[in-house]
C-alpha cells in the first residue's frame, strides 16, 4: 500500500498560517464561511514547553536557545479527518480552532472554500505585515561609501 504524501507543504503552509495567525482575525475570516463540521478531541487542549534550537551562522552546531510555551489540540472530525493544532502561548480555543480547520482542510469537498474564505486572507494579511516590516527596516538601511576604492 502506497501513502499519498503530495498534499503534505500545501497542509504545512496552512498549519503554519493557521498557528500564526491572530484569533480574533482567525474567527472572523471563519465566520465567513460554513460552519466546520461537528468533532471529537483525540487530544484535549493542552498547554507545555517546547525546546528552540538554534545555530550559530545557521549552519553551526545546534544549541539549546529557549524554551517557549505551545498549546496543542487534536480532533478528528464527522469524515474521519484528524486535525492538529499548534500555537504559541496559552490560547487553547485558538489551538482547537486551528485543529477544526486542519481537519477540516485535508477534505476536498471543504478545502477550496476554506482556502478562499480563510486561508488566502489570513496569508495576505501576513504578506503585507511582512511587507511593512521590510519598509520600515529599509528606511534604516546604512550604505557606506568607500573612500579609498571610490565604490558603495
């Protein structure tokens, strides 16, 4: 028996946008769309700490930076869909809502709604936050001018 792995970076990327984006905005953008299918937790909301590693130079030996605090869900959803959640901090219903949608996204028939309705807004929404951050960093950019060579 062969496993179909080709949706795997499509659902990477929407659990990442899923865990970064704000709940409030997260819930609104959902409100737009139907309800998600009805659930049962395989794992209750649950609130730890993971371990960030790091490298120096991004290709030094790996070290132990930090430790940040993870809430983490999982459900499984009417179609058999399993759904997991992981978010930053304590938010539990953010964790919950973010397993619904994972679910919820690996069915085709729930998928292209979800993927305009939510999904596509949310990485828009992250683009330009991104985009203004740039901005701003670019307005502080430095350029040196060599006297010597007479090169920038």
């Amino acid at each position: 028996m062969t496993v179909d792995l080709s949706h795997i970076p499509a659902r990477q990327s929407w659990m990442g946008i899923l865990a970064r984006a704000e709940p409030e905005v997260l819930a609104q953008h959902l409100a737009r769309s139907e309800s998600l299918p009805s659930f049962t937790f395989l794992r209750r909301p649950e609130t730890g700490l993971s371990m960030v590693r790091g490298r120096v130079g991004a290709d030094g030996e790996a070290f132990n930076f930090i430790e940040a605090t993870l809430t983490r869900a999982s459900v499984t959803d009417d179609a058999g869909h399993v759904g997991h959640g992981y978010i930053l901090g304590r938010n539990e219903d953010h964790a919950v809502l973010a397993a619904r949608l994972d679910a919820a996204l690996q069915d085709p028939t729930w998928r292209d709604a979800l993927m305009t309705t939510v999904i596509e807004p949310l990485q828009a929404l992250e683009n330009s936050r991104h985009a203004a951050v740039e901005a701003r960093a670019a307005e502080t950019e430095v350029r040196f001018f060599t006297m010597a060579t007479g090169r920038l």
